[in-house]
C-alpha cells in the first residue's frame, strides 16, 4: 500500500478538483459539465479522504471521531424511529418521542 506518507499536495489536488467543478457551468443544462462534474468530485473527494486516513487526530477531535464510530448505528436508529412514529397521528408529544427513541 502506498497510502503511508502521502505528500502534502495530494488534499490540494483534491480541493482544486472539488473547485474546478464550480467552474464547469450549469450542470443541468450540459452533459459534460455534469459527467466531468462528478468525476472531479469523486477525484477530488477521493483524494482528501485517502490523505486524511492517514494523518494523527488532534486530541480534541476524538469525541467527535467516536460519534464517528457509532454513526451508521445511530443513522439505522433514527430510520427505525421515523418510520414507527410517521405510522402515528401526530401528538405534542411526536418530537420529544423521536428524540428519545433516536437517542
């Protein structure tokens, strides 16, 4: 594997890629801006996310990192949740149900 030691260039290709789709014009309206749009994307995230795999976490990032760690968990949680509780009438007590239900 070649991801250890990434030069520091490679999260500024990554950014001037995610910056050239900006650039390309109205994706709506031409095909190629679209196409080349969401392969400078894919290009560009792709590359700051394999930089930063291998970069130290500063020490006040890691409650976030753990909420990370849990986060496809909670996101089946709050699906789970939103689908029992749309099958209900709605109540006072539907936002503070889905809450705790998600938490």
């Amino acid at each position: 594997m070649y991801l250890i030691g990434f030069p520091a260039f490679v999260p500024l290709l990554g950014l001037a890629c995610v910056r050239l789709v900006f650039m390309l014009g109205d994706p709506v309206r031409d095909r190629v801006a679209l196409s080349l749009g969401i392969f400078l994307l894919v290009i560009g995230f792709g590359a700051i996310v394999a930089w930063t795999i291998n970069q130290d976490l500063p020490r006040i990032l890691s409650p976030i990192a753990r909420i990370g760690f849990y986060s496809y968990s909670i996101y089946l949680w709050h699906l789970l949740a939103t689908m029992c509780l749309l099958t209900v009438d709605r109540h006072w007590w539907s936002l503070p149900g889905y809450v705790c239900v998600a938490i």
